[in-house]
C-alpha cells in the first residue's frame, strides 16, 4: 500500500509579477548524470529550455557536468530559480514511509548521481540529488519564484492529517514566496516548450 498524494500544481500568491529585466536568476537544466556515459538520462529539450530562460535574464546557464548540487547550495538566493531535471518520488510501502523521513524521498537528479548510486562517489558532485529535506535547510526568504521543470515535484507523502510531505511544502517552508510545480510525469518537448513560452508571459503578465 503506497500513501503518494498530490498537491497543487502551482503554489502561487495571485498577480505576482517578476521583472525579467532587473530580477536575478540562477537557471540549472540537464544534468549530466553519469560520468561514464554522458548520454545517459540526457534531457537535451531541458538544455535549450535552459539556456533560452537564461537569455532573458541576461544570465547563463548551468548545464551538463555543471548541473550539480553545490551550484544551488551556494547561490541560493536568487530571485528566481529555474530546475530543469529529473524528478523522482522514491515509491514505498506504507511501512518503510512511516519509518522514514518523508522529505527525503521526493528529489531532482543533478550531476553525478548516478556515479553515487553505482559507488563512484566524487566530492565534487556529492551524492548528485536535492531533495526536498535539503530544500528545508536552505535560505530561499529572497526568492520570488521557484520553478521546477521536472516530473512529479508536486507529489510527496502525508501522514494522518498533516500537509503533502514533498518539494512543493518544503519551498515554501524554506521561505520561497512563489512556486511551479508538477503533479505528473510531463514530456521533455512540451514541457520546454510550455516554459519558454511562460517566462515570455511574464514581461507583461502575472504569474498566475
């Protein structure tokens, strides 16, 4: 018996607007996952998404080897944040949830995670995810919006009558005013597509 719920797709304040000119961004996508075979899980749609966002802030991209988890971790406090990943709800039994803590269990793939999985462990990339207990221990009380272009980052796991324990919670709990996410898994092209078009909105649109 598995206790995956859902959450809403976007979690967002109404007529938030972000100034595409002014606003400061860090923009990560395709992440290359695996050193010994750079094709490995590759999102090349998440990759043009990426460095096309990018060009609107007048910023760059982070991609491939340089998708990894200590680039977050050190620029945490941006105004936006743009992840274009692998999403990933680690599905238990409702045993092994209750024993666990569920935030660990929803999480993006960043680069070198699967050298970690297969023992190639290597300080530079750490252990190649970012779960949504590592998006609790970080300062996001600056940023306006968080997007995380990646399959199920809206789902998690609740216990008794407490919140969705997963990405979308803990954004909010670390302070992110603003956040999109999805409640399925999504096509890489459309998605791409989808989001380029959604930040193009937002030079004369809300958010929401």
């Amino acid at each position: 018996m598995n206790v995956i719920l859902t959450d809403s797709a976007r979690y967002i304040r109404n007529d938030i607007r972000i100034n595409m000119e002014e606003s400061d961004a860090l923009i990560i996508g395709n992440p290359q996952l695996d050193s010994q075979d750079a094709e490995y899980k590759r999102l090349p749609c998440g990759e043009l998404e990426s460095k096309k966002i990018a060009e609107m802030f007048g910023t760059r991209a982070y991609v491939g080897k340089e998708a990894k988890q200590s680039v977050l971790w050190r620029r945490e406090s941006k105004d936006v944040i743009h992840i274009s990943a692998h999403g990933v709800l680690d599905e238990k039994s409702l045993e092994d949830v209750i024993k666990s803590n569920l935030f660990i269990n929803s999480y993006l793939e960043f680069a070198g995670c699967r050298d970690w999985e297969e023992g190639r462990k290597n300080q530079e990339y750490g252990n190649g995810i970012i779960s949504a207990d590592d998006f609790l221990f970080m300062d996001l009380s600056k940023v306006k919006l968080v997007v995380l272009s990646a399959c199920v980052s809206s789902l998690g796991y609740t216990k008794g009558l407490q919140n969705v324990h997963g990405m979308r919670w803990a954004l909010g709990a670390a302070g992110a005013e603003n956040s999109v996410t999805a409640l399925w898994s999504v096509s890489e092209v459309a998605t791409a597509v989808l989001m380029v078009l959604f930040y193009r909105n937002l030079y004369t649109m809300p958010v929401g």
